[in-house]
C-alpha cells in the first residue's frame, strides 16, 4: 500500500516531467522553422507556479528552456535573439511562476487576471532587456522599438493562455478519473 505522501510526491515529479517535455517538444522550434506546435514555455513557468509552487524547479525549467534554445540554435534557428539580453528572461519568466503561485494561493477565480498579467510584464521585460542590451538599429528609440515589438503580445497571450485552458482542462480531466477510481 502506497500511502498519500509517496502518492502526492509521485504525481509531483509526474507533473514537472510532463511540463518539462511540453516545453522541451514546443520551444524547440518556437520561432516557427519547423511547423511545430507554437511555444508553451510561458504556460509552462505559470503552470508549475500554480502546481507545482516549488521555487527550486523555476531555476530547473530556465535551464531547460536555455538547452532547448542552444539545440535549436545548432539546427539552424537564428541567434539574433541570443544576447545577454536573455538574462532578462530570468525575472520575465519569474513573473509568470509567480503569478502561478499567486492563483494556487487565492485560488482559480484569479486565473484571467494571473495570466493576462503576467503575460505582458513577461513581455515588457524581456523586450525591454532586448531593447536595452541588443539594441535594433531599426528602431533606435524606445517608442519606436515599442511600435515594433508591441503587435505580438495578442499571439503570446493567446498562445499561453491557450495552453493554460488546456492544462485546466486535463487537471479537470484526470482529477475526476482519478476520483473516480478512490
């Protein structure tokens, strides 16, 4: 007989692995090279925030994310966006963790707020880090790099909080069969 802490640390490392390999099957073609599923990276760092709410595991998918990125990078996907600019994807994915934790804590009803907002601090963050460490020389100023970036955020936050919905939707699923089967 398995009693509930070995059941509850199982379906921990059960979750982070299936988060982890969302990531690693989505980012690996992100910039749209491959025709492969769009990223779900964001969706991922807000997911184990709200799960998994351990902050040990945000430095774990960073890395991830990063080794993703290199392996893309060795196949061909451009390196424009790899500056040290990058290092402000710490606090932009930061904030999407965060904000996971902050729903699990106050509960589901904060969803929509947690998602759209951390979706465009990630956002503002991580163009704000290009914008400063790798500068365009299309768009000298920072209105006219805002101008330039901002049309992309819809298909971020669509895109995360589409694969948000899904994960709702299969913890709905596999909680009910798991109450199902007690």
């Amino acid at each position: 007989m398995i009693d509930n802490t070995t059941s509850a640390r199982r379906g921990f490392w059960w979750i982070a692995l299936a988060l982890a390999l969302v990531m690693a099957v989505t980012r690996l073609g992100h910039f749209g090279e491959y025709g492969g599923p769009l990223d779900a990276s964001w969706a991922v760092f807000f997911l184990a925030g709200l799960w998994l709410r351990d902050l040990r595991l945000f430095p774990a998918y960073f890395v991830l994310g990063w080794v993703v990125d290199l392996a893309a990078f060795a196949l061909g996907t451009p390196t424009n966006c790899y500056t040290i600019a990058y290092l402000f994807l710490i606090p932009a994915y930061g904030a999407l963790f965060v904000a996971g934790r902050w729903v699990a804590e106050g509960g589901y009803g904060r969803i929509g707020l947690a998602v759209v907002g951390s979706a465009l601090v990630t956002f503002v963050v991580a163009n704000l880090g290009m914008f400063w460490l790798a500068p365009s020389p299309t768009a000298p100023t920072l209105t006219a790099f805002a101008s330039a970036v901002a049309g992309y955020f819809p298909g971020y936050l669509m895109t995360m909080a589409t694969y948000v919905a899904g994960g709702l939707i299969v913890e709905r699923v596999l909680g009910a069969r798991h109450r199902a089967l007690a």
